[in-house]
C-alpha cells in the first residue's frame, strides 16, 4: 500500500471511532455533527470528555401543557383551563381501523338517506 491509502484507511477508522463520540454526545443532547468531527480529530481527547460531560438539563415539563387559547400552563389531566375556563380538546385515542368502521357506517347512512328520497 501507498502512503495514500495508508491516509484514507486512518481518515476512515477516525471517522467511524468519531460516531461513537457524536453518538454519546446526542443522547446527551449536544450536536452530533460537532462531537463527530471532534471525535473524528482527536478520539483519544473527545471520548474522555463526552463521557464525562453531564446531559444538558432543558426545561422538560412533563405533566405540564399549554391552553390552545390563552398560553397558561396547566397540568396534563386538566380538561379545562383555570384561567380562561375553555375545555380542551382531549387526544385522539382512535385506531385505524375505528376511524376506517365509522367511515362505513357515514356511507350506509348517506346510502340510506338516497334510497328514501328515491322511493319517495
């Protein structure tokens, strides 16, 4: 081999060890990208330091929901709101296959509502 291909086959290992870091680094909710290529420069430095850095804390609120009409926010479970007093819309919880039942039952009874105005 080449020094060429010695160069290429070093670039490509540095690379894959640099998923590793870019990897650790996203579940810790840092960029990948940055991480990767840090990663893929000086693996021996970033590995220590992206194992050792502490997830960034956002402001997760979980249990806590905005109101679609005024921005308060509220607990989850709230059906309405205590500053506006609107009820909120709640999830849909329906499968496939009961939206695809209630749309035939929406064609029986259109099919039902012609064959009376034909008869008549």
């Amino acid at each position: 081999m080449d020094e060429i291909q010695y160069i290429f086959v070093i670039l490509f290992f540095g690379m894959l060890l640099g998923v590793i870091t870019g990897a650790i680094a996203q579940k810790k909710g840092e960029s990948f990208f940055l991480w990767w290529l840090f990663g893929t420069l000086l693996f021996i430095v970033a590995l220590p330091l992206v194992i050792l850095m502490g997830a960034k804390v956002g402001r997760r609120n979980q249990g806590v929901k905005k109101c679609p009409y005024c921005a308060t926010e509220m607990n989850v479970k709230e059906m309405e709101c205590p500053s506006c007093g609107r009820g909120q819309v709640p999830r849909p919880t329906n499968a496939a296959w009961e939206k695809t039942l209630a749309a035939e039952d929406d064609v029986e009874k259109w099919a039902k509502k012609e064959n009376k105005g034909d008869a008549g």
